[in-house]
C-alpha cells in the first residue's frame, strides 16, 4: 500500500490486480489508501479469487471497508466491460471458488472493482491450468476487456482534469 499511496494523482496505475486464496488484512490507514486511489486518483481493482471460498468473503470483506456505501453488484453480461474490445457470452472461470456470477463496484457511473470469482488467473499460466482452449481464451479476453476498461475510464479521467486546467 505504500507503493500505492506514493503516486500522485494522474500518476497512479489505472489498475490494480488483486488475488489470493487465504485472509486480506489491511489497516485503516491501507483501506484509505485503497479508498483514495479508487476514488480521488480515478483507480479500479481488478479482483480475483484465487483458490478459496475464503478469500471470496475476504475480499467482500475488504470492499465493505474501502466503500461502505456501495454495495456490490452482478456485472451483466451485456455492460461495456463484457463487450469491448471483446463480446464475452458468459463468464470464463477455472474454479468457482466463489461463485460463477462477476461482482462490481460502481461510483458514479464508474466501475471502481470488478471481482472475478473463479481464478481467472489460473487460466493465464503457461499451462492454463488444464483447462480447454475456448475457457482460456476466453479468460485472456475478459482480463483484456478488464484492463482496457481500467485504462479507457482512467485516460478519460486525466485528459478531463488536464482539459479543465487548460493544458
């Protein structure tokens, strides 16, 4: 978190990928980091359950705490982040550690957190996991919608504050 807390607005990372499989134990002062960096510097979490019904709750857990006033939400399959650049007709996982649905955060129109429940990044190893060429493929194309996502919402952010700076 203090890599995360050193970057200055624009500056900070689009994204950040988020997996494991046991506890996420962060302080207050690293859940307002957290809050901080998806609010005031415009940035997403991409969440991944890597193995574990419990790290499922956990990162429920952890999100209640960054934005307690947002509750998650099933992410449609129809909504921009499943459609651009790649339509993704259901959603690709390896395990379903904690569920088969994608939950979302959103403020203000804006994903802040999309969390994939079945350890998409299993997936992307060289082995893939053992899973079949279509489930694999289909995960690289979800994170590349994710990032694109991240990316896209996060350059509209900056060239709006450079616009109204007059630069």
């Amino acid at each position: 978190m203090a890599q995360l807390s050193a970057f200055e607005g624009e500056k900070a990372p689009p994204f950040v990928y988020l997996t494991g499989q046991k506890n996420i134990d962060l302080s207050n002062d690293e859940i307002k980091v957290l809050r901080e960096y998806l609010i005031d510097k415009h940035g997403m979490i991409f969440g991944d359950n890597g193995g574990s019904a419990h790290f499922h709750n956990q990162f429920l857990s952890m999100m209640r705490r960054v934005l307690p006033q947002v509750d998650p939400v099933q992410v449609p399959l129809d909504d921009v982040i499943h459609r651009i650049p790649y339509p993704i007709p259901y959603l690709p996982y390896v395990a379903p550690h904690g569920g088969t649905n994608a939950l979302g955060w959103k403020v203000d129109g804006r994903w802040v957190c999309y969390y994939h429940p079945g350890d998409i990044g299993d997936a992307w190893t060289d082995d893939h996991s053992g899973v079949p060429r279509e489930i694999w493929e289909s995960c690289y194309r979800l994170g590349t919608n994710v990032i694109n996502y991240a990316y896209v919402e996060h350059s509209k952010w900056r060239d709006s504050r450079n616009a109204d700076r007059g630069q």
